[in-house]
C-alpha cells in the first residue's frame, strides 16, 4: 500500500507496511504466580482466558491461511499471509507454555481447552469438499478469522498501553509475552482482512464473518473466565466472575473495559472501516525493540 493509498482514517504518521516476521521467543514460566495481577484473581483469570482460547485458534488460522495461499493473485499479499502463518504459530506455542505450566501447577485447563479444540477442528474444520465449493469454504473461514483479529488487535494495543498493570505488580514475564503478542497483533492487525477484500471484496461477507465470530468471541470469554475461577482451588470463593467484576476491573485499567470492547465489533461494520484506522504500528514496533523475549530471540 503506498503512502497515497493509506485507507480513509488511518494515521498517515503511521510506518507504511512492516515486514512480517515470526521471532522465535521462549520464557521461562517457572515462577510465575497462580494470580499473576497480585491479589486479582478475576483481573489474573479475565486475562487467562487468552491462553485457553488462542493456541487451538491460531493452529487453526493457519491451517486456513494455509489453504488460502493458492488463492491468491497478489504477491504482496501472499507475502503478509506467510509472514502472518510464521507469527501465529509461534504465538500458539508460547500460549501452549502458559497452559503446560497451569496443569503441572494444579489448575487442569485440558476440559476447556478440549471443547475450544472441538469447536475449531469440527465446527470449523475442513469439511471435504472439492473445487469452488472447497475454495468457498476457504473464503468462508478468512472472514470469521478477519474478525476474530480485529478484536486481538484492540486487545493488542490495550496491553502495549497498559501501565497500570505494571503499577499494580503484574508479573514481568506474563507482561512480555502479553506485550510481545500483542505488538505482532498490532503489526499485522490489516492481514487477515486484506486477504478477505482480495478473495472476496464484498462487504456482506465481511459483515456475516464478525455477525458470526462477535457473539461467539465474548460467549467463550465468559465461559473461560468461569471455568478458570471455579476450578483455581486458590481462589477465595466469595469472589465470583461478573459484569460487575469487569467494570471494576476495566476502570483500574487492569482488563480491557467494557466499552473498549463493546465499541470494537461496531467499528468493524462501518463500511469505511480498515485494521489500520485502529492502533498503533509505532507502538508495536517500539515494544518489539525493548521486549526482552524478543531481545533474546535475535540472532
């Protein structure tokens, strides 16, 4: 995309296109505390769902992406898709860490994780079809992934930009795999949808995907939330997840609030609407440079 190309709403202040890369990254989960945000269960949980949640979705992006590669006619965007494939994979199996760590530490994540993996693998999974009716189905899934990311960016920018988490003593770690992931989210946050309007330009497609991926998204989040603080065995039981929860937790700036959230799926139906009208590629970019994860990752 050239400079005179910049979509309606975007910063032109903004750098033009980054060249997508996966980093190899590791960390060490050895001390991480069970309530990572100090003496916040609900703040700690609300944000955990993201490793139940993210490692069988990002599999499973780019098992599509990956279907969709012969598909397209473009090479720049042929490009940004395996620049994408290279960075979910590798958010998968930092996540993945995370989730190996709660079930070696008491909290058995697996009867959750089982159903996300249903869902995505059958629900969603390849269905044999052959010829247009294969590609369709393709096309059919980019839509709900082009979705889903729009959310994972807003939730991306949130984390870059949320110091008080740092103020209220959350572990250094988990903030840097949470930062690093979102800043990659941050960075390719245009991909999925670019691949969407150059497979199928259309906005009923567009809107369908996230009519589709909204309801589902937060109906998880809810359900992860639940599961995670029913089964921490070290979670005081007068503590119970609620919108109530959420509102206290998202005016503190330790989770995403509820209007952050709640506006994010309406920007995605405007029809002027475009990933790069919404966070910041410098402030990615900047994290990346100091993520002491990505640091070590460098050749």
């Amino acid at each position: 995309m050239s400079t005179e190309q910049i979509p309606h709403g975007a910063d032109p202040g903004e750098p033009d296109r980054v060249a997508l890369h996966a980093r190899n990254v590791s960390f060490d989960w050895s001390a991480l505390p069970r309530h990572w945000v100090p003496g916040d269960p609900f703040a700690t949980h609300m944000i955990n769902v993201l490793h139940l949640l993210l490692p069988e979705g990002e599999r499973w992006f780019v098992h599509v992406f990956k279907q969709a590669l012969p598909l397209i006619r473009d090479e720049r965007v042929a490009e940004d898709v395996r620049g994408f494939i290279g960075q979910e994979s590798m958010h998968a199996e930092s996540h993945q860490g995370v989730l190996d760590h709660f079930d070696a530490h008491g909290l058995d994540t697996r009867p959750y994780v089982n159903q996300i993996s249903w869902m995505f693998g059958r629900l969603l999974g390849d269905r044999g079809h052959t010829g247009a009716r294969a590609e369709e189905w393709v096309v059919e899934r980019v839509s709900i992934i082009a979705a889903i990311e729009h959310f994972t960016a807003v939730l991306g920018q949130w984390v870059l930009d949320a110091g008080e988490l740092d103020r209220a003593g959350a572990d250094p770690t988990m903030l840097d795999l949470l930062r690093w992931h979102g800043a990659e989210e941050v960075e390719h946050r245009s991909v999925a949808y670019d691949l969407l309007q150059h497979l199928d330009p259309r906005y009923a497609r567009r809107a369908r995907g996230m009519a589709v991926a909204g309801p589902v998204f937060v109906w998880l989040w809810a359900r992860g939330v639940r599961f995670l603080m029913a089964n921490d065995d070290q979670c005081p039981r007068r503590i119970k997840p609620s919108v109530r929860q959420w509102l206290r937790t998202g005016r503190a700036g330790l989770t995403p609030s509820v209007r952050e959230l709640g506006t994010a799926a309406p920007a995605y139906f405007r029809p002027s609407y475009h990933p790069s009208q919404h966070g910041s590629t410098s402030t990615a970019i900047n994290y990346l440079a100091t993520s002491p994860a990505a640091l070590a990752a460098e050749p």
